[in-house]
C-alpha cells in the first residue's frame, strides 16, 4: 500500500497462535450468541487463549481510545470442530458478532475488515475444516467486510507442520487489493469468483454463474492435485450430490470464459440437487479468474 500511495502507514500486529474466535470477543460479542465467560475446554484440555474475552481484554480493549481503517484478519483453525463452542454453527453466529462489536467499540460501524479464508492443511480427512470455511462466509453479509482465500496456498513440506503454510506473501498482495478497492476506492478486482446461482440443464450437469464484479477478465483453470502425502479422503474437487444425498466426484468445464459446467465423473441417473468445490482438507483449487484470485 505504501509503494501505491506513499503515505505513512501504521500497523499494529497483534497476534496469537491457536486461539479461538471467542477469546477475541468482548462480553456484548459473546452475548450475542448465548457464549458465557466460562472456560472453554477441547479435546479434554483448557487453555488460557480459549477463555472468552481473555484476549479482547489483554490485547485489543487497551487499544480503544485509537481510531483504526480496517483490520485483517487470520484465525479460525482453533474453532475446527463440532461441539457446542466450535464448528460451523457457533463461529456462523459468533465471528459476525464480534466484527460488530469491535466496530462499536471503535466507534467506527463502517470500519474495514478482511480476513482470510482458512488454507489447506491436514487435519482429520471430514468435512469440518471445511464446514468453518463456510462459516467464515457468514461475516460478508457485512458491510466493508471482505474475504481473501487462502485454499489454493497449502503447504504439505511446511516444516512447522502443514496448518502453517509459508505461502504468506500471496495472502498480503491479496489483503491489500482489498485494501485499495475498499478504502483507498480503487476500481479494481479483488477477489476470486464468488457464486450468484447454480442450476441444472438438460443433460443433467450444473451450470454455475458467477457474480460479474469477481471474474475480472474471466474463468480460467490452473492445474492441481492432491499432495501426494495425502488420500482422496482430504482432498476434494468439485462434488455433486444427488437425490440419494450421496455426493459424487464432478469435473468443471469453463464455458465463455463466465460460467462453469460441472458434470459428474461417472454416469449416474439420479436426480443432482447440489454442487460443492474445495470442501475437504485439502481443496483441489484449480478455479481462478484471470487476475490471479481463487
């Protein structure tokens, strides 16, 4: 931002490792989604980082008489799950809330907030990884709210174990052209192509369409695999599901450089009711637009 603008840029790093959404939420954010003080507990431990609020007091209340732009954000991983306090449904409700309570505390209900959508990583070969990737969705029904993927940038080799991959460089070039889209009022684009509506055709395959503002100058497919360190239980393409809720290996193809048609691998005559991409572990992210985002 600073080589684009050449003014002075303040930054407060304020991190730590392997926290849970709720620990960065003050009382009023936890309210929001009946979450008390009390101690969280995981996989039989309790940890200081996962008690509610313990960081919002620690690490952000002391910055409140400041005046921020916007904030970044990468958490998520500690909030994999599927207990009451983790997992899709909780982090639904509690990620919002607490983007709303900081914006109040504040005093800045407009202020910018991009976060990153979880990279790949292997954890346990279901679907929870990817279930709080979808949950982290939940927050772009907020205004000045913008999501940067980070699905594509897994790193099996990393020597600090997968769940820290050393592809960082990408996901700061990919904050920042939200930066400039949405505070610095650029027009530019600055994020991969998000869905606007799935139907089926005659033939019984998908027809996708995207949002026009995400695809830039178009649809395009970069190669990808599953690591080779991995089963085909932690990676995942494009699926489909059918009527018998069974959910199938698919394969899309680009059609006017707008649209995308997903069909299955293996002839099937039940009726297709769904479509999903990238929802396991590890996402075989092969669908880009042609500026780069996934």
């Amino acid at each position: 931002l600073y080589d684009t603008y050449h003014v002075p840029i303040g930054l407060i790093s304020n991190n730590y490792g392997g926290s849970v959404v709720q620990a960065w939420s003050g009382p009023d954010a936890l309210a929001k989604c009946n979450q008390t003080e009390a101690p969280i507990t995981k996989v039989g431990l309790e940890k200081i980082d996962w008690k509610p609020s313990c960081l919002w007091n620690a690490m952000v209340l002391p910055f409140l008489p400041m005046r921020l732009t916007g904030v970044i954000w990468y958490q998520g991983e500690g909030n994999v799950g599927s207990t009451v306090q983790h997992g899709k449904k909780y982090y639904t409700c509690q990620f919002p809330a607490m983007i709303n309570d900081w914006r109040i505390k504040f005093e800045s209900k407009s202020m910018y907030f991009g976060f990153v959508q979880l990279s790949a990583y292997k954890r346990g070969g279901n679907t929870l990884l990817a279930e709080l990737r979808e949950a982290q969705e939940a927050a772009l029904n907020l205004s000045m709210v913008v999501m940067s993927s980070a699905v594509d940038l897994g790193d099996i080799e990393s020597p600090f174990g997968s769940v820290h991959s050393r592809n960082k460089e990408p996901i700061g070039l990919r904050l920042a052209a939200t930066a400039k889209a949405l505070v610095y009022n650029e027009k530019l684009v600055y994020q991969g192509p998000m869905i606007a509506s799935a139907e089926t055709n005659s033939t019984n395959e998908v027809v996708v369409k995207f949002d026009p503002s995400t695809l830039g100058n178009g649809l395009e497919m970069k190669p990808a695999s599953c690591p080779a360190e991995l089963n085909s239980s932690y990676c995942k393409g494009f699926e489909l599901q059918t009527s018998d809720m069974q959910w199938h290996n698919a394969s899309g193809v680009i059609q006017d450089s707008t649209q995308l048609v997903v069909s299955m691998e293996n002839d099937t005559n039940a009726a297709i009711i769904a479509v999903r991409y990238g929802y396991s572990d590890w996402p075989i992210a092969s669908l880009f637009n042609k500026e780069g985002f996934p």
